[in-house]
C-alpha cells in the first residue's frame, strides 16, 4: 500500500510536468508485485517512450506530441486515484481479516478448553469406578459392570482419540482430492483451451494499433522476443488493410528495423528498413521529413555494419532535408548530427569532429 503523501506527491510530479520521474516512483514500489496495476504503469512509460522516440524522429509535430502527452498524463492520473482506492478497500479488508483471526483464535481456544475438560471427567470418572471396584471386594454382587469405553486406560483413551483424528482427516485429504479431481473433469469439459487468432486473416488497424502499444511495451521491457514477434503481427495486419504501399505498413516495417538495431541483428535491419525507406519514398517523395528519417534510421544500420561510404550520404540527404523543413537551430537534428560524428571520427577528420560536437552542444543547450 502507498499513502496518501505519496500519492500526493506523484500527483504533483505529473502538474509540474514531471511525468517520467512519477511513472517511474510507481514502478519502484510496484515492481514486485505482479498485478494489473503494474501493467498498466509499464504500458504508459512505453507509451512515454515511443511518443518521445518519435518526436526526436521528427515524425510528430509539436501538437500531436503534447497531445499525446496530456493523454498519456491524465491516464496516469486516473491510475493513481485507482491505486488509492484499490489501497483504501484494501487496508478495510485486512482490518477485517484481523478481527476474523481474532474470532477465530478465541473459538479455537474455547473448542480446545471444551475437549480437554471432556477428557479430563472421563479420566477421573474411570478412576472413581477403579477404585470402587477394589474396595467391595466384601460385596462382589453389587460390582458394577463398567462399559468397554470407560473400562480403558488413560493411554487407550488418547490412543482412541488421535486414530480418530487421523481416520477423519484421512476422510478429508480423500475427499479433498476426489474434489480435485472433478473440478478439472468439469474445467476441461465447459472451459475450451485458448487458442490464438489467426492474425494473417485480420485487417482490424484497431488491433494492429493495439498489438503497436504492446510490442513497444515488450521492447521498454527488454522482451525482444516478444517485441519481434508482436511486429511481425503488426505488419501482416497492416498488409492485410491497407496493402503493402500504405504509410503504416512502412511505419512498421521500420518499427521492426529499429528493434533489431537494438538487438544487434543490424543485417535483418537493413532488409526491413530499405523496403520501409523505398515505400515512404515513393509515398512522400525524396525531399519530405518522414523520407529524412527513413535516410537517417538506414544510415545508422550502416554505422552498426561500419560501412561508412554507404551511411555517409544517406546522413548529409537527411540533414539537408531537415534543416529545410525545421531550420538550423532544431533540437530533433541531433540524432543526424550523432551520425555524422561517427562518419568523421572514422575518417580522422579532427576539425569537423570539433565543429559537430560544438554544434551537438548547442542544440541540447537550447
């Protein structure tokens, strides 16, 4: 559970547009444990994550982008009213949990007193009869006859009493288990397996958009596999809907290359990337910005592959367009400046590394 002081205090991180620092304190106290409250604060820190990624990709205006953030903001709102109200029930349920023990613990005491106290009468009843029994000897015709249960001794009787308790729970255990053995039966008789869609039949972009948010949480999770794999969903989807000359298609084409940039598979990158890259050419022509990313994301998979006479001029292409579209002074022009550092680094051209590093700072001082 998390107070309200926390909440408070999450509450003002996300007013003063601090909105990474608060999903990440939620994360911190819900990481270990695995409920659907965490799921949700990792789907939004990917969602941070890709709104971000493609602002710096330039392929978002500003608009769209701080749209995106005060969506992203009031979802991590409504999440944090849910954590306290999930928290509130949950503390009324462990008060009442105590105060269930307690009644419980007090009639476990009172039925093991009651048991006790029956034992104890029927050992000193047996001890009353032994001894009568030995002093009317002078009068054997009024002996009493003791019945079978009172006529054992104190070992017999709690003998007795613990055979019983283990014929009783070995009733139980068997019971238990034919229980068991049913619940499945019927469980396997009512409830059919799951099975997966068959998504080469799907065209829905709504559940390609849905699969898009569920890869990129894979990917902030470090699940590449599952990230791979849920891309490859992506792009049949798209296929299916719009064919492969529609803008998402490539989106997700390139999606999928940057993944595999990130799992150090730059060779698959390059395939998926020049489709994507001669589809969004084709698309918006040679000189628009969403083509300068596509150069830019191609040229980076080429530094992975250190062949820098390919990388070099897709990089001056995008930079180029960039500044045209943007200016000089744009923030976004850093990731193609980054690149065109590792060209001349390469080569050994010492002045222009120092005028693109100088260059670099400035932008981010901005």
């Amino acid at each position: 559970m998390i107070n309200s002081n926390i909440v408070q205090d999450i509450r003002n991180l996300i007013s003063n547009g601090e909105t990474k620092i608060a999903i990440e304190k939620l994360l911190t106290m819900y990481e270990a444990r695995n409920n659907k409250i965490y799921g949700e604060i990792v789907i939004l820190k990917s969602r941070t994550i890709e709104n971000e990624k493609k602002f710096n990709l330039g392929l978002l205006p500003d608009s769209d982008a701080n749209y995106e953030r005060n969506k992203i903001n009031y979802a991590l709102i409504n999440l944090v009213d849910k954590i306290e109200l999930v928290d509130v029930k949950n503390e009324n349920n462990l008060v009442s949990n105590i105060r269930h023990k307690k009644r419980t613990v007090k009639f476990l005491a009172f039925f093991s007193f009651f048991i006790l106290s029956s034992i104890v009468l029927i050992m000193m009843y047996k001890r009353n009869i032994v001894v009568k029994d030995n002093n009317s000897e002078l009068a054997p015709t009024n002996q009493i006859n003791i019945p079978e249960p009172f006529a054992q001794t104190e070992d017999n009787a709690l003998e007795n009493i613990n055979n019983k308790g283990d014929s009783v729970r070995n009733d139980i255990a068997v019971t238990s288990k034919d229980a068991k053995s049913k619940s499945k039966k019927i469980s396997e008789s009512v409830i059919p397996p799951t099975k997966e869609p068959d998504f080469s039949k799907i065209s829905d972009p709504n559940v390609a958009l849905s699969l898009m948010n569920l890869a990129t949480m894979y990917e902030a999770q470090g699940k590449y596999k599952d990230s791979e794999i849920t891309w490859f969903k992506v792009i049949k989807i798209y296929e299916n809907a719009f064919g492969k000359t529609h803008p998402n298609y490539a989106r997700s084409l390139q999606s999928l290359a940057l993944l595999y940039i990130r799992m150090e598979r730059a060779k698959e990158a390059e395939k998926y990337q020049i489709e994507a890259l001669t589809i969004i050419k084709n698309i918006f022509g040679p000189q628009h910005p969403e083509t300068a990313t596509a150069f830019n994301t191609l040229a980076s998979i080429y530094l992975k592959l250190a062949d820098y006479k390919k990388a070099a001029p897709l990089i001056e292409s995008a930079l180029e367009i960039r500044k045209r579209s943007l200016g000089e002074d744009s923030p976004i022009l850093i990731p193609i400046y980054e690149n065109l550092l590792t060209i001349y680094q390469q080569s050994g051209d010492k002045a222009k590394v120092e005028e693109i590093e100088n260059r670099i700072k400035k932008l981010k001082n901005k």
